[in-house]
C-alpha cells in the first residue's frame, strides 16, 4: 500500500494540537448514518464567540504547549460559513504573528466538506489565500449508487453524487494527495468493492473507509462484508493498484493480539478541544449535544470561565484498560480494533466514558479475516516474483492511525 499521508494520522505525526470551531449545525444533507442527530440551521457561531474563543487559547500559550496546530472547522457544512471562517482564519493569521506564538508558520486549517459549493468564488478564493496552510477532505461514498444510498438532500432526500463529483477534478487539481472518506453502513456493504475501485477510477488515490460505531448491524452483516473486502483485495492485487493507491482497510499493524507495552486511548478525546455557537468547550465534538442520541453533553468549559480541569481530568486518565472487558484485553485480535468516546459515552449504561462500547466487534473481526488474506496473497504474489523486498516495503509503509 501506499503511504498513509499526513489527513490520516494527523499532521506533525500526532503531535499538533486540534481545535475545532463547530461554525455551524447546517447542512445542505441529511445523510442516513450521519452521527449528528441534532443538525439545525440556528446554531451558528458568531464572530463575537470566534474571537473570544481564539484570544482565550491564543493568550494560554503555557497552557496550549503542543508543538504544531490544526485550526479545524465542521459543521454542518463548514463552507456555508465560508465569509466567517475566512475572517477567523484573517485574524488568527495575524494574531499569531503578534504575538510571536510557537504555532505561527506550524499551523494547519482543516476541513471536512461535503464538497457540494467547493467550487463557489469565495470558497475558491478562500483556498487561494490559504492554499499552503490549508487540509481539506471532500466525501464522496463511491459509486453513484451507493453514495444515493446515504447521502441525500435534506428536503428532498435527492441524492448528491452528481453535485459532488463534479468537484473532484477540481480538488484534486488543487490537493493532488488528498484522500476521501467513506462511510459504511448495514445497507451498503454490497457495494464496498465496485466503489472503491470507483473511487480509484476518479482519480483518488488514497480511500480511507471506517464502519460506523453506532449498533446498527445485522446478522450476516460480518460474512459480507468479510466477501466484499476479499474481493477487493484481489482487485487490488491483481490489477497492482497497492503500488500506487491505498484503502485503510488493509493495514499490517491490525489483527494481533493486544501490545501489553500500548496501553494507549485509541481515540484523541480530551487531547483536542471543540467549541460551539455557545462558546461551549467540549473534549470533542462528538460530546456536543447535537451529536449525541442518549446523554446529555458532556462540556468541559467555555469562553467566560475556561476549561474546567475536573471536567477534563476523565479523559486524561483513558486507556484502552480502563474501558474494555476482559474479552477485549484478551482478544486475539484487538489491535487495530477502534472506537470512538463519544459513542462509547452515549451508549453507555451509565454517565461514564469508561464503558467501551463494541458494537463493531463482528466487523472487526471480519475486517481483520480479509486484511490476512491481503497481506498473505500480496505475499505469495511477490515472493513468485521474487520481490520479497517489495512486500517489506509495502508493509513499511502502512502505519497505525491516530484519532
């Protein structure tokens, strides 16, 4: 497989900061996995909360130590709020020079858009000012069919592959490297493969896949999706697409038995720092309101008082001992098996982050049943040829994500 670039583990490895501004819970969609059960078109950040939240941060410097930043925008649709977000970016820019702060000229602004007005002028002009600054992920699910399948207008639930895919030449004229995300869902796991060969055919040469958290799967779910991830591995394979193109579902690193030596969160919550409309802190987004089915939110401060270290203390002591079973700890297959907090704490039986949920523990195990298989005809395949080199090279290259 390719190299896994820097969207996929984090840029400066893992060691930037996040901060993620939630500018808005619009959307032009109304996706049918989407975890934000609570989108609206009222909550939207002012400039007003913008400002305070970034001199908040920004005059903590000893408090914000990280070497590096990703100053991160969502939504919603992070675009729909492209005039204030091109005014945060403005005085963050100019802030940081000021004040001489560590993170001016190590910063990244992030973005994950649903690419539908990527190619609107102030968009446009928006990458053009911040282009060497700027990480920008544009989702699109694969073929038309299965994106229809999830990724639907709000009003109408018309599906939004042909306003999409209109705009990938142009962002990967501008992002060369960029990769995509794909989501998985029960409904669409037929379409896996013809998808992500799809995707390939696009021009993107980087599809970074993750199954829901959410208990949303059936019986036989596992069986298929084991059959669509073996069917792809051949694809790849056999049409020598792992030269140049990579799919995060076949990484060396996963299917062994828990590292007693890594006993590390999977999931960066606590570490990052999400604020709202409100001004709320939130140890990420996944813990504001609108994100959440079950439990109320879970905030940790906001722009008036700070950050309130009690609150924030559970997520510092996580680890994956602290919140997994017996079963998970033992598991002969653990590595590479991934949660998410947020989720962990909305379904919990109680108020905890404590209580790992394992919904996806068939998938898992389903997942890793096919990367052997990748990884054991990628193999084969090489030693006939006599590249055993290339296959050492080819695990060497995939790397353990961060969250």
């Amino acid at each position: 497989m390719t190299d896994i670039k820097e969207h996929d583990f984090g840029w400066q490895n893992g060691m930037a900061k996040t901060i993620t501004f939630i500018v808005t819970k619009d959307c032009q969609l109304a996706c049918k996995y989407c975890y934000l059960v609570g989108k609206n078109s009222k909550e939207r950040m002012s400039w007003e909360v913008a400002k305070e939240s970034i001199d908040y941060i920004l005059d903590r410097e000893d408090e914000f130590r990280e070497e590096s930043v990703i100053w991160d925008f969502i939504g919603g649709e992070p675009f729909l709020e492209i005039d204030l977000i091109d005014k945060i970016c403005d005085y963050l820019k100019a802030e940081m020079y000021r004040r001489d702060h560590h993170w001016f000229d190590s910063y990244r602004f992030s973005f994950s858009s649903n690419g539908i007005n990527y190619h609107d002028d102030k968009v446009q002009q928006f990458i053009k000012k911040n282009h060497s600054h700027l990480s920008i992920g544009i989702t699109i699910d694969g073929t038309e069919l299965k994106h229809d399948l999830n990724r639907v207008y709000k009003h109408s639930e018309k599906g939004s592959y042909k306003d999409v895919v209109k705009n990938i030449p142009l962002w990967l004229e501008q992002f060369p490297g960029a990769a995509t995300k794909v989501t998985i869902s029960s409904p669409d796991i037929p379409y896996i493969k013809e998808s992500v060969l799809h995707l390939y055919s696009l021009g993107i040469k980087e599809v970074n896949i993750n199954c829901v958290f959410e208990d949303v799967w059936k019986e036989g779910d596992d069986l298929l999706f084991e059959e669509q991830l073996t069917e792809l591995a051949d694809a790849i394979i056999d049409n020598g697409y792992y030269q140049d193109h990579a799919c995060s579902f076949y990484q060396e690193f996963i299917g062994k038995p828990m590292d007693i030596y890594d006993n590390n969160n999977w999931c960066g919550a606590g570490k990052m720092l999400a604020i709202d409309a409100a001004g709320n802190f939130y140890p990420c987004t996944r813990f504001a309101a609108y994100s959440l089915r079950n439990k109320p939110a879970w905030i940790i401060g906001n722009v008036k008082d700070g950050i309130d270290q009690n609150k924030l203390r559970p997520f510092l002591t996580l680890d994956r001992i602290t919140q997994s079973k017996q079963e998970c700890i033992d598991c002969e297959v653990a590595s590479g098996c991934a949660w998410c907090q947020g989720e962990n704490y909305d379904a919990a039986e109680t108020h905890t982050a404590f209580q790992r949920s394992t919904a996806i523990c068939k998938m898992h195990k389903a997942r890793v049943r096919a990367n052997n298989y990748y990884w054991n005809k990628l193999f084969r395949k090489l030693e006939l040829e006599g590249r055993r080199e290339e296959y050492e090279k080819q695990k060497s290259k995939v790397k353990e994500p961060i969250c």
